[in-house]
C-alpha cells in the first residue's frame, strides 16, 4: 500500500514534464507560403509578407494558448492528485 502514496507526485511531475501541446483548442497556425520563384515571390510580395505577419501574430497566440492550456491542467492535476490523497486516506483506514 505504500506504493499507491507515490502516485499522486507522480501524476504531479507528469502534468510539469508532459504537458499538453497538442490541446484541442490550441491551433497552431499554418506556415506561410513562399513561391520558390523569385519572379513570383516579388509579384506578391505584399501578400506574403501579410501571411507572415499574420503567422508571427497567429504563433504568439498559440504559446498563449498552450500556456493557459499548461496552468489549467497543472492546477487541474493538482486538485486530482489531492483528492487522490484523501482517498487513500479513506481506504487505508
């Protein structure tokens, strides 16, 4: 039984190590397309360089994301790992 007292900061330290990146709701936003013609690359230019704008804007957003994402299911793992403790508390008695 003095195993199952481990798990609870073993399921702590895994929401810290492996936290989630690939959330649901946490969409990374697609690379931007560059013409590998240079003849092409200079005709749209402004169109390319507003999808890397919108890429760098968009990838920001993403890390946001996954931090939030991260401190949720940290909190989350946190307040399972404690009634995990108090339910080994219960059985054990």
């Amino acid at each position: 039984m003095k195993m199952l007292h481990l798990i609870p900061q073993v399921i702590l330290l895994s929401a810290v190590v492996g936290s989630s990146a690939s959330s649901a709701t946490c969409l990374a936003p697609e690379r931007p397309f560059v013409p590998s013609d240079p003849v092409v690359a200079v005709e749209y230019a402004d169109l390319i360089r507003q999808d890397f704008e919108n890429y760098f804007r968009g990838i920001l957003r993403y890390f946001q994301c996954l931090d939030g994402e991260r401190a949720r299911v940290f909190d989350e793992a946190r307040e399972i790992s404690k009634e995990y403790s108090k339910f080994i508390e219960t059985i054990d008695q």
